[in-house]
C-alpha cells in the first residue's frame, strides 16, 4: 500500500511537472492555428467580389489598391496597371438610388441583371457587389480573388481592420509604435534603474534599504489599469499643458507609464546581480586606493554586467507586453510615429481594443490572433536569451 | 603609480564620488517619492468617494452612481477561482522540480519553459484564453474560462516559490525521514510541505495580489461591462474591479460624474494589493524569525 502510493505519487509529480511545458505548447498551438487562417483569407471580404467591365484587363489588385479606388485616391485606371481611363466606384448602394424596387424585383431577383448592365455601360466602373448576384456570369469581368499575401501583413504600413471592400493589415505601424514607445521608457528607466539599484546594492545604509527594496516592490505590484488611470488622470495633462499639445495622449506618456512599470523589474534583477559580486574583488580594489565610485564603476558593474543587463532586457519584455497602461494614455492612433509627442498604438493595445469588435473567425479577428503571435515570439526571445544568459554565468563560476 | 600620493587628484575623486552618491541618492529618493505621489493621490481622491453605500450598492445611472459592489466581488469569485486552480498545481509542480527531477538538460528545460510563461504578457493570456477555454472548449464568456486563464498566469509565481522553499530545506530532514523508514511521498507529506508551507502561501499570497489587477486576460474571458446581479454560477460573466476602472475611466458619457467613481475603485484595488503584500510580508518575516531562532 505504502509503495503503491508512492510510485502514484511519483507518477502524478512527473505529469505535473510539464505543465507548464504543456501550457506553452498549447498557446503556441491556438494562438497559431487562428493566426494562420488570415492568410487563407481572401482580399476581398467574404462574399463580395469586385466586377469589371469586359474591357478592363486589370486582373489583380492589392487591398491597398483596392482602398485607394473605393476612397478615389486613386482616380484613373493608369495607376494600377491598366488602360488610361477614369475610375467610376460603384456600391451596392448605388443600385438603389438608379432603379425603382420592382425594377430590382422584391427578393433582388434582377439585381445581378441591372449591375450586369451597369458595369456593361461604363468601361472605367469598379463595382462592390455580393458575390451571389454575379456568379458566373461572362458578360462582367469578375476580377479574380486571391489570398491575403503575407508580405503586405508583415511589411504593410497600413493598419485598416475595419475597410471595405478589402481590409488593410499591415502591421509595421503597430510594430514601430511599440518599439517606439518601449525605445523611450528604457530612455527614461534606465538611469534611473542603474542609479537605485547600485545606491540599493553598494552606497545605502542598510536601513535605508530596507526601507527602499519594498517600495520598489511595491511599485512593481500596483496593476496596470492603475497606473494607467493615474498617467490619465496626471501625466497626460500634464503633457498637454507643457508642450502645448492638441491632445495630451502621446507616445511619451506612454513611455514615462512603462518605464515606471520596467523600473522595478530592471532595479531588482540588477541589484541582486551586483550584491553576487565577490567581497574579494571589492577589497582588492579597495586596498588598492580606489575610491567606492571607482571599485562600483571599475570592478562592480563590470563584473555584473551580465546581470544587469538582464534586467533591462526584461524590463525590455515587459513594456513590450503591457497592455492596459498604454492602451488607457497613448492615443491609439494607428499611424507610423514621428515624433515621440504623436499619439501612437502598440500591439497589445491593438488586441485588446479590437478584439471585442472583430467577428469570431473573421480576417481581423485573425489578423489580431497574428499580432498575439508576434507578440508571442518577441516577449519568447526576449525570455530566451537572458535565459540563455544567466545559464552561461552560472557554469562560467 | 604617483597619482596615489597626488592630493588633488585625491580630492578630485573624493569630490567626484560624493557627487555621484548624493546623484543616485536622489534618484532613489525621487522613486520613492513618485510612489507615494501614485498612492497619494488615488488615496487622497478616492477615499472621500469611499463609504459603505458605495462599497455594498451596483452600480446605478449608467455608471454614474451607486457603487462598486458586483466588481468586488466578482473579483473575489475570480482571485479564489485562479487560486483553486493555480495553487494545486503550482505546488506539485514545484515539488517536483525540486524533489523528483533529475537533474541537468531536463529540469533546466523545464524551468526556462517556466521562466518563459513567466515573462508572456497577460494580453497573450487573453488570447489564449479566448480560444482555448471561451470557444475550444465551450465555456463562454465565465468566471470558470476567467479563472483559468488568470489560474495560468499565477502559475509560474507559485512554481516558483514552491520549488524554492523545498530546496532550501536542508537534506537532513529528508534523510531523517528516509531513515526512519518513511517513503518519498511520506517525507513529502508529512515532513517537507509543512516546513514549506509558509513560503508556498506568500507566493500564492503575491500571486493572487498580481491576479486581482489584471485587466487584459479578463476582457475576452470573462469580465462583463455591467450587471445588476451579482453571478449565480460559474458559467455566469462577472465584474471586477480592473476592467471597472478601465470601463468607468475611458468610455461613457459622463466623465464629470464618473471620475469619483474611477478614483475609489482606483482607491479599493489599490488597498487590496496592499492588503496582499502586507499580509505576504507578515507571513514571510514570521517565518524567518522562526528560521532564526532554530
């Protein structure tokens, strides 16, 4: 009985143990198997199709081409490949406003009729229209679909989820927007990181750290959605009135929020890096007539280097991955930043404002399930190479 | 080898190195300051707002009156619910990390998958949770799927403290144990989870104060905007407190009237995590006094 306890217990320790093996696997395997159906999606969105005129020989447009003709940005067929005429939109709308009700019929009967002899009339017409009132008809040139290319996802500066006929998901502006943002608040953490958490590790008298080394963690536990409120509330006016901005939501804001959020992830990890640095080497340095500042900036922070910069790369991951603090103070404005005072939009911030609004299953909803990937691999980097890092240390002593 | 016994550059570097001290030292106090400035102000605006109507009444007038109560404790159900999940797990995981693994590739591998979980942001969390618990298996917006995905993102903390405190146990207990005729599974039980016990419950403690202010694993898996009733069951959506204070901050109409509102919700998060580190820092100092005195 006793035994067979044991070899139970044995069996359901080792099982547990891979859980969270298992809980990584199994994010990868969702976030995955959504992401990737965006990719299987058609530019056009599900259950339209663009219709020609027989003339047109246009035979393959990009989404932002196609946003460009539906904003009439573009306005002569010449820009996209084909012959030199002028671009005429046509909606499903518009077939409301040029025929009475029975002539569309009550069920829309011959609405395929009546788009066929539109787009027949006008050689320059793009017409919007669901795919089940023109299908198969050979009088129209319907312009083939094809699926959404991974080069317009990943290099596309355009972020449109929401834009028909073809939404736009080029994901670069959401990319710069939280590398921006991130960039600046280790600007600003890490002076001061490194100066607290050497006055921590070597210049403070114990009880002053005693009394530091709590706050520190204190800060680090407030929750986002706080220190969020409070940017909202203090920092972004405060923005406002000192640069004169027309909205006080601003890239900056959403630095200073996270580099107060990374400071006490880069504070504790590299103040126990320095603390690990051997009393010999201290006193050696010291006996040889350096001052403290000197033993710190010579011995110490050289030797520990490696430590410290593990809290700063994970101080990195975690502004990366904030979510709610940014979301609530920088704007959201899906455009490539300029400047840090532009209001911007960050890749969490994308998901977690659009997910609510994005269709089960849909291309957005996929495209966002995407940027969680992205995410996903930049924070598992990230993790990996300190990782790797404080493993080489370990053996190096 | 005669800049040593040079007076100036003595003094020079002396002067340099008390310049740069009393620097960092002001950046260190300028911190400190800026966490009582945060507390301060969420404390001072928000416990005016705070009273036992606002405290015990649902929300009222399109958030704009009445109080906080389903938010409180739907974050309660929430916290216990990843608890329950969180702490069972964590715990055996933990022990076997540190008493069961062998060493060397393995465990390292486990732990830097831990590690790795550790650092994922809690948006991936409400990804993950949105598509396993809400749709794969079927949970719907919930308490249950909520939990979990908060259960997962505590997961590594408790791991992590489990693992620790049983390693920091000295062998001879383990082997007093064994000798006595004891096995493995026995030595654990009634020897080493005692002696770790306190350690696992300020982990779980520090856990469950991080639980309480996610925000983002909660808006696709559970958190609802706003409901009259408190939840029935745990299939049922619920408030909480975070999402309130993102809800009640950002959108609406009212902002005029529903800034009170957001500032003590601010000030009732804010003294729950204190409360949690407070209580975890209580238990921790015990027990090292304990410790010491052994």
């Amino acid at each position: 009985m006793k035994k067979w306890i044991d070899r139970l217990a044995r069996r359901v320790f080792t099982v547990s143990g891979f859980v969270t093996s298992a809980v990584i696997l199994l994010i990868i395997g969702f976030l995955f198997s959504e992401a990737a159906g965006l990719f299987r999606q058609p530019i056009v969105e599900e259950g339209y199709v663009l219709a020609l005129n027989k003339s047109n020989t246009v035979d393959r447009l990009s989404a932002e081409e196609i946003k460009l003709l539906f904003d009439e940005d573009i306005t002569n067929w010449r820009d996209v490949g084909g012959a030199d005429m002028p671009v005429r939109v046509f909606r499903l709308e518009d077939l409301d406003r040029l025929y009475t009700e029975e002539e569309l019929g009550a069920e829309y009967e011959h609405a395929g009729d009546k788009i066929a002899e539109q787009v027949r009339a006008d050689r320059g017409i793009i017409a919007f229209v669901p795919t089940v009132l023109v299908e198969g008809r050979t009088d129209i040139h319907l312009v083939p679909d094809h699926t959404i290319p991974v080069k317009d996802v990943l290099l596309g500066t355009e972020w449109y989820p929401t834009a028909t006929p073809s939404p736009i998901f080029g994901m670069v502006p959401l990319l710069a927007g939280t590398l921006w943002v991130s960039f600046f608040a280790i600007l600003i953490a890490l002076p001061f990181g490194l100066a607290v958490s050497i006055y921590m590790a070597e210049v403070a008298p114990p009880g002053v750290s005693r009394v530091l080394k709590p706050v520190i963690e204190l800060l680090g536990g407030i929750p986002s959605v706080v220190y969020g409120f409070f940017g909202l509330a203090v920092i972004v006016p405060l923005l406002q009135q000192t640069f004169r901005l027309p909205v006080g939501e601003s890239g900056l804001a959403g630095s200073i929020v996270l580099a107060l959020m990374a400071l006490p992830t880069i504070i504790t990890v590299s103040e126990d890096a320095m603390r690990n640095c051997p009393r010999t080497m201290r006193e050696a340095s010291l006996a040889l007539g350096a001052t403290r500042w000197q033993t710190i900036y010579k011995v110490v922070v050289p030797y520990s280097i490696s430590g410290i910069t593990s809290g700063v790369v994970l101080g990195i991951g975690r502004a990366i991955g904030e979510t709610m603090a940014v979301l609530m103070v920088t704007g959201n404005a899906a455009v490539i930043p300029t400047s840090i005072l532009d209001p911007l939009r960050t890749i969490p911030a994308t998901i977690a404002a659009e997910l609510g609004e994005a269709p089960a299953g849909g291309a957005h909803y996929q495209a966002l399930f995407l940027l969680g990937v992205i995410l996903f691999f930049i924070t598992l980097i990230i993790n990996s190479c300190v990782e790797l890092v404080s493993a080489r240390n370990k053996t190096k002593r | 080898m005669a800049l040593q016994f040079d007076p100036a550059y003595n003094r020079r570097k002396r002067r340099l190195q008390t310049a740069v001290f009393g620097l960092f030292r002001l950046l260190s106090y300028a911190i400190a300051l800026v966490l009582f400035v945060i507390l301060g102000f969420i404390i001072v605006k928000g416990i005016s707002v705070v009273n036992w109507t606002f405290l015990t009444q649902a929300p009222t007038d399109g958030m704009t009156g009445g109080g906080i109560w389903p938010a409180i404790v739907g974050t309660f159900y929430l916290m216990l619910g990843s608890a329950l999940f969180a702490f069972p797990v964590g715990v055996v995981s933990g022990i076997y990390m540190s008493e069961y693994a062998p060493g060397g590739k393995l465990v390292a591998f486990i732990r830097m998958m831990t590690n790795n979980l550790a650092g994922i942001p809690s948006i991936v969390f409400g990804l993950f949770g949105m598509a396993f618990f809400v749709t794969y298996l079927d949970f719907g917006d919930s308490i249950l799927a909520g939990s979990l995905t908060l259960g997962l993102l505590a997961l590594p903390i408790v791991i992590r403290t489990t693992e620790e405190a049983f390693r920091d146990i000295a062998p001879s207990y383990r082997e007093g144990s064994l000798a006595l005729g004891a096995t493995k599974a026995q030595t654990i039980w009634h020897v080493l989870l005692p002696m770790a016990m306190p350690r696992v419950i300020t982990g779980l403690i520090l856990s469950l104060g991080r639980v309480s202010g996610e925000t983002a694993p909660i808006l696709f898996t559970c958190a609802a905007y706003f409901l009259p009733k408190l939840p029935a069951s745990i299939f049922d959506q619920c408030m909480a407190l975070p999402y309130h204070l993102y809800v009640v901050a950002t959108s609406g109409t009212d902002i005029e009237a529903q800034m009170p509102i957001a500032y003590g919700t601010a000030f009732v998060l804010i003294v729950i995590v204190l409360v949690m580190n407070l209580v975890a820092g209580l238990i921790r100092r015990h027990f090292e006094k304990k410790l010491n005195t052994k």
